[in-house]
C-alpha cells in the first residue's frame, strides 16, 4: 500500500523529523544517488557498496532510504492483493531484481540492506491514518536501532503516491528516522510489541487520532516481549499475535490481519506436519535398512552363534529407529487427512517391524 495524493500533501506535524531531513543529508543523498542502479545486480552488492561509501549507521539508512525512493516504482498492479503465495524473501527478491513491487518489497529490501550493514532492524506488518481517514489495507515498513535509539522508516511512502490507480514518484523524506511516539500517528501494528512504546495506543483511540502516549497509563516492557517474541518458533510466534490481536477486539484492519495469522498459521503447521512425517519416515527406513542387515547376515552364516553379539546389536538398532518412528508420529500435528492417513500406516508399519525384532530376538 502507498500514500494517496491527499495524503502526500496533508500537512503532517512531523516537527523534529523535519529539522533532521532538511539539513545534512545534501553529501549522503549525492553519493547515493551517484551509484548506477543499472550495474548493482543484487541486495548483496547494493548493501556492500552502502557500507564501502558510507561510514555511519545514520549515513548508511538514509542511503538506504533514497536509493530505495529513487530506484523502486510502486507496482499498482499489486496494491490491492492481500494474499500472495509468495514468500517476504521471495517478494524482497523480486521486487529488487525488477525495480518495482509494493510495501513488502520495499520494507524487505531495506530490512535486508540493514542486516548487511549490522543494523537491527524489524519489518513491520500494520495499517495506516491520515486526515481523520483509516485506510484498513495491510501495509508495512521497518523500525531500525539507530546509536541505541529505535526509529521507523518507510520507504514505500517516501517514494511516491498513488494518483488515479498511476503511480507517481515524488521523494518524501518525512517518512525517515520518524520517531516512534510520531510514527504511530499515521502507522499503526498490528501487534502492539512493534510500536516501540512504553505506553502503546489502542487501536480504537488510533482510529480516533488519539494517540497522545503521555494520557496513557498502562506501561509495556517492548523489549522484553520482542526478546521473548524471537526466541519462538514461527508457528508460535504467528499463533501468539493472533492471541493479543484477538484481545484487542474487533476491528476490520485486524479483521484482516487476523485471516492471514489464520492461514499462515495453518500452512505453518501442515508444513510442519510434513516434515515431521519426513523425518519419520527417514527413520523408518534407517531401521528398515538395519534390518535387513540383520536379515543378510543370519541368512549368510546359518551357524550364527560367533555373531550373536552382532546380530543381537543390529536388532537393537533397528528397533531404536523404529521406536523413534513412533515417538516422532506421536508429538506431531497432521491436519491434512491424507498426511494423516499416511501417518496412520507408517506408525503401523513400525508396530509391525517392533513385533517382527522381537520375535526374531527370540530365535537368537
């Protein structure tokens, strides 16, 4: 999602943005733009020249910033597609390698040039507010801690505005190193872990354009929730924000937001299940092959007692594999009723090879 026309001229009080975007940029923005987009052929190479040219992290996201604004054209054709098949890698990408695409490909990029360049930074998912106006559709842009400060940026809004469903480029540099407690005028998370504040807005005062932090009395430790959001698992993660989402009550921004936690989180857990049947199904075949090994060896020397120790030893291993088959078909989820079945008859089948060890254990 970009900024309509309306919005690229509402007269936004970014006062103390406005002071730092207006002065000292004119070296780093002449630099950057010196760079020839034609020859830089990857993120990779664009964040190695960032850093070969410019010296500090603040020099280094406004690059980031005005070569994004300058290099990558919003893709209308995409604006109004919520759901992609597509990963946020795989958009990043493409969204470099063509020179066009939508917020996600501009966040992206620029997430990935600051990991480059040893910048923590966060892409994040929300909606946005201008001129008493909500606009539900899901948007994103990056928060980046600059000399131990958090800061948010949108490059998508700093390239340009949406005029009659065309595109027009036109750089705008309130959109860079805003501060949270500014940001969160015009851009609101969904979650509110990603607002940066001590004091987070509700989303139904950001609908009212009451976003005053200091009236709010509920203090939140952001950095401790972020730490602990991290060290999750992704099916964790996207089922824990559905959680405080949910919380937050209903809301047609977060009514979207909530369809795509839904469906990322059952993709995420089919994929799940599937890898889990993967490594069960490896397993298997590792006891299976041990097995055989036994059989092989009983059948090639019928006189088997100086093997017995061998013999005895590579049941046992077998047996483990085949142990595990059950162990790890048991912790995992199938919501898929094929993957289920599947799942049903290979812990069958493993039933059956235990039995077949110890009855051939007997034999010995």
């Amino acid at each position: 999602m970009t900024k309509n026309l309306f919005r690229l001229l509402a007269p936004l009080l970014f006062l103390n943005q406005a002071v730092v975007a207006q002065s000292g940029w004119e070296d780093t923005d002449r630099r950057i733009m010196a760079l020839s987009s034609d020859r830089i052929e990857s993120i990779g190479e664009l964040g190695w020249l960032i850093n070969q040219n410019f010296s500090d992290d603040t020099q280094k996201v406004r690059a980031m910033y005005v070569w994004l604004a300058h290099n990558i054209r919003y893709d209308t054709r995409e604006m109004d597609e919520l759901i992609r098949e597509e990963t946020d890698a795989e958009i990043t990408v493409r969204t470099f390698e063509k020179r066009r695409g939508i917020c996600e490909g501009y966040a992206g990029i620029m997430d990935s040039l600051c990991e480059i360049a040893g910048i923590t930074s966060y892409m994040v998912s929300g909606y946005t507010r201008q001129e008493d106006q909500v606009d539900p559709l899901p948007h994103a842009w990056i928060a980046a801690k600059i000399n131990d400060y958090w800061y948010m940026f949108d490059p998508t809004w700093g390239a340009g505005s949406v005029v009659n469903n065309r595109f027009q480029k036109e750089f705008d540099e309130r959109y860079f190193m805003v501060p949270p407690s500014t940001m969160i005028r015009t851009h609101m998370p969904y979650d509110p872990i990603w607002q940066f504040l001590k004091f987070p807005v509700n989303h139904k005062d950001f609908r009212l354009g009451q976003t005053n932090t200091a009236t709010i009395k509920t203090m939140f430790a952001y950095e401790d929730s972020i730490r602990y959001h991290l060290s999750l698992s992704r099916p964790e993660r996207l089922a824990q924000e559905l959680r405080r989402i949910d919380a937050a009550g209903e809301d047609e921004a977060l009514e979207i937001r909530k369809e795509y936690l839904n469906q990322a989180l059952s993709v995420e857990i089919l994929n799940a299940g599937i890898r889990r049947f993967n490594e069960a199904t490896a397993m298997y075949n590792r006891g299976a092959e041990r097995y055989n090994d036994y059989a092989s060896l009983r059948n090639k020397y019928p006189n088997y007692k100086p093997f017995i120790d061998v013999l005895e030893k590579t049941l046992s291993e077998a047996a483990e594999s085949f142990i595990s088959v059950n162990d790890i078909l048991d912790e995992a989820q199938f919501t898929h009723p094929d993957l289920k079945r599947n799942a049903s008859v290979l812990k069958r089948n493993a039933a059956n090879m235990l039995r077949t060890i110890e009855q051939e254990r007997k034999k010995l």
